[in-house]
C-alpha cells in the first residue's frame, strides 16, 4: 500500500504542487464542517462494520479503524483535537488522526466510498437531529401558548382584520391561532423526514462502486429507511436542504409576524399587553422607555432564513449532475438557519411566559367600533327571516345612527333602532353583549368560550 503521509494531500500522487494558499484557505470548510464529527465517525464506524461483514477487510483492520475513530470521538469532544485547514474537510482531518493513531491500516477505511456520498450521509443524519431539536423547541411553545390560552378564555378582546376593530373574541382563541399555526411548521418538519430516510452511503463518487457492499446493513445501522436508487441523483440531490431551509423560512415567517403584532399591542396606542420587565430593554436617553427589543430581534431574522433559502436555491440552479464544489457552502447556510431559528423558538418561548394581557385595555377596545354589528345582522336573519343582504343594509344603518347620535351599540335605546326596523323588540338589545357575541360563534373553530375551552382540552390529551 502507497504511504498516505501527513504532510501532504490525500490526491498527492497525482498533484505534484503544493496547494496555493489562497485556494487552501478558500476550499477548507473544516471550520464550518466540523459540526459533522459524531456523524462522521458514527457512519464510518458503520461503513467498516459492513466491510468487515462483507468480507472486504478483516476482523483486525476492523477494530483498529473502530478504535482509532471512538478515540478521535473523545479527542473533539474533549476539546483536545487539532483542527486543520490543510486537510480541507472534517472526514480528512478525521482520516489524518487515524492515520497517526493506526498507521496504514487507516487507508481501508475510505474502501468503497467517497467524499461525496459520506458528506451526504453525514449530513443527513445531522439535518435528521436537528429537525427532532427544531421539533422539541416547537412543542415547548405550543405548549407555553395553551398554558396562558387557558388562563384567559374569558378574556375578551377585539379580533382585526385591516388593524380595524372587527369582531369580539377571546384572547384565548387568539392565542390558540399560534398553536395551530406552529402546529402546521410541526407536521412540515415532520414531512421532512420522508427526504431524509434514504441512506446515500455507497454511491460513492457517483456510479456506486466495484465492492460488493451492502447498503442495506449500512442504511439499518444508520437509521436510515433503505438505500439511495441513483447513484448520480444520491451525490447531487440537496432537496433534502431546501426542504429543511423551506421550513425554517415559513416557521421564521410565522414567528416574524407574530412578534409584529404583540410589537403593535404593547405600544401606547393599543395597550392591549404587558410585556415583563425580563423581556425588554430601556433607552439611553431616555429614562422612560421600555422597549420591545427581543420581539424585534425574532422578528428581523427571519430575514437571514429566507436569504439563507434563497441562496441555496440559486446554488442549485445552475449546477448539472452530479457533484460540484458549489455544493460545499450548503452545509454553511444550514447551520445558520438552524442556529437562528432554534435561538428564536427558544426567545419566543421566553416571550409568551412573560406577557400578560391588559384586560381592562382588551374590554375597552372591544366596546368601541361597534364591533357586534354582525351579531345584529345574523340576528334580523335569524329571527325576521329576511336575505342576509337586506339584513346588512339595516344594520348598517343603525350602525350610522348610533355613530351619528355618538353612541355605542349598546348604548342605542329600543325606540332608536326602531326608527330603523320597527318589528325589533326588546329582545334584540342582547344581542349587543359581548359575552353573548361571543358565546353565539359555536360553530367548529369559532371563538365560542365552550369551543376554546374544549380545543384546549384536546390538544392537552396529544401533548
């Protein structure tokens, strides 16, 4: 066997010159990749194991490489690890290490594989962990949400849409809207793993390999479903990428905006929320303020998650089969992302411990805007059987009454609304309760007070 000596590459024999020093620098990713060591050496561990059975190397070289990589594992993890740039790449500069711990024998642990289906392997595994991580921090925050929900279904205050006052709800059913939406990024995460349970090892550079290997040992040892098909598709595809970048943008997104609408409630002109001292900052100027900064912080990064899609969208793009060095910033861009969007959940979880609503503000808003108007509408439906449009029209019309003579809803005597409808009786003034605006949304999903609290109940039982 040729030596493969330390002071040089491992395409050496081939490539005479030393390696510019620019280039060294612009082609290493050890800096970036070394996240990838237990990966690494888990799905090398694997790879030897399957040689071994194969009966490719003997039962020695196998427990040699097994021991030189469980040594190299303690060496990182206890910080007592040289990490190189000259070796470009986490899976060289663990291969180097073996070489110093074992000798030549080293040599058969890349047999029948590649830079370009490990990298995917041990990528995959990586993206599989922190999906289960990004899936975790999600739960903890449906669960925080369905707590405070819990403390608040007879909290009423308005719904918006436009920002405009439009119906009354209770905060409660606000806040189960957040679990259903993070419950949504779940399953989308979730999905994800479909992508991510095909095993790549053994595609090797890209036409599979001469060895009579087993993948599908490889892939059980692994965790993986079954074996890659395509060889060239294995070393080339990073759908698996965007499908993760995928969801972290649209979690991000998610996050984004409901950080800007608790920004909107704790300002002065709503009042609706109060934010905890633990969750904002002061001015340096100005003694008064406390600033919603740690929801503005959530809600700039989702920013760097779509950029962080999009380039990797426009790696793709132009690239052929099958693998390319362009490929090597993807594992960059997923770091970020990750390391973003899991320090967000874990701030957002903090957020919502530490808000609390101003009911008073809540009950006050909600009586202005006439935001029972609906109610009287269904209510002309209901009880004079007239076409929801005719019933509309005579509602809005009381609603211009009641702005004209500057009055509340509530606060329009009998005779008033009879100027517009004269078959109203007294009955009809309770529809302009909000208790009982709200009570009447009993359809699934509605804001009902019964509704919320049995949605509450059910998502407790799956918890």
């Amino acid at each position: 066997m040729t030596k493969n000596k330390n002071n040089q590459a491992i395409w050496g024999a081939r490539i005479k010159s030393n390696t510019s020093s620019i280039f060294q620098k612009a082609g290493s990713s050890i800096n970036i990749d070394k996240r990838l060591y237990r990966e690494d050496i888990t799905a090398s561990i694997a790879h030897v194991e399957m040689l071994f059975r194969q009966k490719i190397i003997s039962f020695k070289i196998k427990n040699k490489i097994v021991y030189g990589l469980n040594k190299i594992e303690k060496e990182i993890t206890k910080k007592k690890f040289d990490f190189s740039e000259r070796y470009e790449d986490i899976h060289l500069n663990i291969e180097k290490r073996l070489f110093q711990l074992i000798g030549d024998e080293a040599g058969y642990l890349h047999t029948a594989r590649s830079r370009n289906d490990q990298v995917i392997t041990d990528f995959k595994i990586w993206i599989r962990s922190a999906t289960k991580n990004l899936i975790i921090k999600i739960d903890k925050i449906t669960k925080s949400s369905l707590k405070l929900a819990e403390k608040n279904v007879d909290t009423i205050m308005p719904g918006f849409t436009h920002l405009k006052n439009a119906q009354a709800i209770s905060f409660a059913h606000y806040l189960m809207a957040y679990v259903e939406i993070f419950n949504r990024d779940k399953k989308r995460f979730t999905n994800n793993f479909q992508s991510l349970d095909e095993n790549p090892l053994g595609a090797a550079a890209l036409t599979g390999t001469s060895f009579n290997i087993d993948r599908n040992y490889t892939s059980k040892k692994l965790g993986f479903k079954s074996p890659t098909k395509n060889s060239i598709d294995t070393v080339s595809d990073r759908d698996f990428v965007l499908d993760f970048l995928f969801s972290v943008s649209v979690c991000s997104m998610h996050i984004s905006r409901i950080a800007e609408e608790l920004i909107i409630w704790s300002s002065d002109g709503f009042k609706l929320i109060n934010l905890s001292d633990k969750i904002v900052t002061g001015s340096s100027i100005m003694p008064q303020k406390k600033n919603p900064d740690l929801l503005e912080f959530i809600r700039g990064k989702s920013g760097i998650s779509y950029g962080n899609l999009f380039a990797m969208l426009t790696i793709l793009k132009g690239l052929p089969l099958s693998y390319f060095k362009d490929l090597q910033d993807d594992k960059e861009i997923i770091f970020k992302s990750f390391d973003n969007l899991s320090d967000c959940l874990k701030i957002f979880d903090e957020i919502l411990k530490n808000i609390s609503p101003n009911k008073k503000r809540m009950l006050e808003l909600a009586n202005s805007g006439y935001i029972t108007a609906t109610d009287l509408a269904d209510y002309l439906v209901i009880n004079y059987s007239i076409p929801f449009r005719e019933a509309y029209e005579k509602t809005a019309k009381i609603v211009n009454l009641a702005e004209k003579k500057k009055k509340r809803l509530d606060q329009l005597t009998l005779e008033e609304l009879r100027i517009i409808e004269p078959k109203l009786t007294k009955d009809v003034l309770k529809v302009f309760d909000l208790k009982n605006s709200i009570k009447s949304k009993n359809s699934y999903g509605g804001t009902s007070f019964v509704n919320i609290k049995k949605m509450i109940m059910n998502y407790k039982k799956q918890k």
